[in-house]
C-alpha cells in the first residue's frame, strides 16, 4: 500500500480522496493555487504544497509543480480526481518515469479512450454495441455526406478528442451539414489542438446511461450497475441517479456483464465508466471516462462499495477481491449537482457564501467542501456541493430528495437549488419519464418561470 498520496486536485472531490486515504492509514499532501489557501482540503490534509497563481494552467494543470511537490513531500502516489491531469496520460508516464504510481488506468488506456475514434473502434472489436456512424474521422465534406446518407439524417458531428459537449454539432438535414463539419471542426481546434471529427447518427429522444466498472489490471473486472444520467443541461450532467427508472433487470444484468467481460479481455486497471445512449431497448456506446465520476456517490449508495478506497488498492498492486456475485444492489439512490449558478440561465454566481446549512439525516449525503464565510473562486467549476440521497425504493428516494433539498441552505451566491426543488416535484421526473433533450426543452419553454 502507498505511504503518502499528493491529491492533485481541487474542491469536493480532494476532501472525498483525503477521506479515502485517511481511513486506509496512508498520509495526505494537497496541493492548491493562491485562490485555494483556505480550501477545506488544505486544512485537513497531513501537509500542503501552493503550486502557483490562480489560473488552473500555472497551478493544477501544472505538471513541473506537482512533481516538486511529490519530491518535497516525498509522496509515492498521486491521485488526480477528475477533471484538470485526470485523463492525461502524458501526466501519468510522466510519474511513472519519476517512479511515482499514478493512481488511474494504464497510459496506454488512457490514450486509447481519449480519442473517441479509436474508444469506437475498441468498443466494436469488445463486442461492445456502437452508434451507427463513420468508422473513423471524415476528411471532406463529401466523405461525410455519403456516410450521412447512408446512415440517415439527422446526424452528430463530434470532435475526435472532444468532450463536454465542445466540438458536437447537430446536422437536421443534408443542407446543414457543411456547416456543421465546419462549425465542429473550429470548435475542436480551439478547444483540443485537434480538428479532427467523425460521423455519428443523431438519436432523438435517448437516455444517457452509464456502467461503472472496477478492474484490477490483471484480468478481473467486475460491473457496479448503471446510472442514469439523462438530465442535463449543454451536455453536462446535473442529476443521476440508480438504478435506471428506464432499464429492467435483465438489460442492466446484460449490457453489465457485457461492458465486464470487455473490461476483462482489455485488463483495465482502476475505475471506469463506459457511457451509452439508449433508446427503444437498444444501448450505443459513446465513449469511456478512465477516472472517478463526479456522480459516483450514486453507485456507492446503492452498493455500498467505496470506490475510491477501491481504486487506490488496485492501484497499489492489490487483486480485485470483489467478485461479481459480491456486488448486490441496495435500494435507489439520487444525486443532484448544486452549483453557484444562476437556476434559469446558468450563469456562474461566485462570491462569500454567508450561510450554510447542509441537509441531513437517514440516507443523506452531502460531498463538499464549502463552509461558512468561504468564498467561492471565480477561476474554476461552479460546483457548490453534492446531494446524495438513498432510499429502499426511488418513490421513497424522491420524498427524501424533497425533504433535503428544502432543507438545504446556502446564501450569499446563487444556486441551482430552486431548480432541483423544481424538478423533484415535476410529474415527468417523478414518473422517470425523461429523456437528455428534456431539461433544455423544459427550460426553453419557461419552466423555472412558470413555478
């Protein structure tokens, strides 16, 4: 097991890895900006390293700084969260090259569903069910149009590299497709370095569905079940919840065992999450995040498996204990994401949170780490904290969502709490009738104003 681990990261998820680790006896370094000196995490942490000004490329996305600070501390392991070097495979050979364990998948799987070309590819040859679409980027206009016509209009133009939503345009019709390969292709540059785009067929009315896996790089890999995670605003996720009110046992026991086994045969190591869209009973792979969810906590509740602690073990040399038939799922489980936003249009709120009153109770979790008087950064994510809610059905689970979010207070910014007050009592969401259009089109018709 590791002695020391740095948490190169930020915010919520620090405060949950330092957690992790303290309950495993191993020793805490957090790493922060200028901003972040009176983080939560930087205060309970064993030591603490500043890695440089506010900016995320002059601290957290700083790889010569966080080297230092492993060699100052002399931290054997680094945990990287999600977001920021998460996903960064240069970050992890980088450590490795130091002799510093990375706490996350192989390089090589890393760089392999980073781009999401080659992920499709991977996920075909797993037997893995994929979006018809390009089989990998268009390099003309009319290369994309003679596949778009294969496949039937309307089609997805994403980035190769992309993700949260930069780089994806919608073409309804043969007329609109040059514009937005165009469209799509600047986009991806400016946010990637690289312009490449591919083919996709557009699904109208599809859920977004995720599978969390766990492997211990040698082979064994086991499935957590879904989330689902269908409501979102600009492609970003806001709410997910498990089990899916959409899926049936033997779907979720299929498409589990499905993404397991691929997992066995890839010798994934760590934790992952193999992502689809799913409509009229059929699920379509759409990429791989090779690091902690955000939305994680979900799959925690209903399992009542620590993932993180997981995570860290496989990622010492430790075998997958767990076995399938270990995994039992618990009940139902909600989480909602509050940030300092604007409810209707999302515009980010930074500022002093002037009260602070986290929820509470039987089956209420709440991962954050703000607190009274800190003030909100305006350097990075909006998130204010998660609300974690479980209960033994999704009837109950929705009346104990209700409850926290009505107790939950935080003033002094605004927040995306009205909003979730909103939802939860929304006839659609309580029926689990939804769908990833169904937030934007909610709000687009006025929902928050009409309440």
């Amino acid at each position: 097991m590791f002695e020391k681990i740095l948490i190169a990261n930020r915010g919520e998820i620090a405060l949950r890895v330092l957690r992790a680790c303290k309950e495993l006896g191993i020793a805490t370094v957090a790493v922060h900006s200028t901003a972040d000196a009176d983080a939560m995490h930087v205060r309970l942490a064993d030591e603490s390293v500043c890695i440089g000004p506010p900016a995320a490329r002059d601290s957290y996305l700083n790889v010569p700084a966080l080297l230092a600070a492993c060699e100052i501390t002399g931290a054997d392991a680094v945990h990287p969260g999600y977001g920021f070097l998460s996903e960064n495979a240069r970050f992890a050979e980088i450590l490795e090259e130091h002799n510093i364990h990375f706490i996350g998948p192989k390089p090589s799987h890393i760089r392999l569903m980073g781009d999401k070309i080659e992920a499709k590819r991977t996920a075909q040859r797993l037997g893995i069910p994929v979006v018809p679409g390009s089989d990998g980027g268009v390099t003309s206009d009319a290369e994309a149009m003679a596949i778009a016509t294969s496949i039937g209009f309307p089609v997805l133009v994403k980035a190769a590299a992309g993700g949260g939503g930069r780089g994806m345009k919608v073409a309804q019709t043969a007329d609109e497709l040059s514009n937005a390969l165009a469209t799509a292709r600047a986009e991806a540059a400016s946010a990637f370095g690289d312009d490449a785009v591919y083919l996709e067929k557009y699904l109208g009315r599809p859920r977004h569905i995720e599978i969390q896996v766990l492997g211990d790089g040698q082979g064994r890999a086991i499935h957590l079940g879904e989330r689902d995670c269908s409501l979102q605003r600009r492609h970003q996720k806001i709410w997910e919840e498990g089990p899916s009110p959409a899926l049936n046992i033997a779907a979720r026991n299929a498409i589990g065992e499905t993404v397991a086994k691929a997992m066995r045969e890839l010798e994934y190591l760590g934790v992952g999450t193999v992502e689809f869209l799913y409509e009229d009973g059929e699920f379509y792979f759409i990429e791989m995040n090779t690091r902690i969810q955000v939305e994680h906590p979900v799959t925690e509740a209903i399992t009542d498996i620590d993932l993180v602690v997981e995570q860290i073990r496989v990622a010492a040399g430790g075998d997958l204990e767990l076995t399938q038939n270990d995994v039992k799922f618990i009940g139902h489980a909600i989480e909602c994401r509050i940030n300092a936003e604007n409810p209707q249009t999302f515009r980010p709120s930074p500022g002093k949170i002037l009260a602070y009153h986290p929820p509470g109770g039987l089956g209420v979790r709440v991962d954050s780490a703000v607190y009274h008087g800190y003030s909100i950064p305006p350097f990075y994510d909006s998130l204010v904290g998660k609300l974690i809610v479980h209960g033994k059905t999704r009837a109950e689970c929705l009346m104990r969502l209700k409850r926290a979010l009505d107790e939950f207070v935080v003033d002094g910014v605004e927040t995306t709490l009205p909003l979730f007050r909103t939802l939860v009592r929304n006839k659609d969401i309580i029926d689990g009738d939804y769908h990833i259009h169904w937030l934007e089109e909610y709000l687009a018709k006025g929902g928050m104003e009409n309440t």
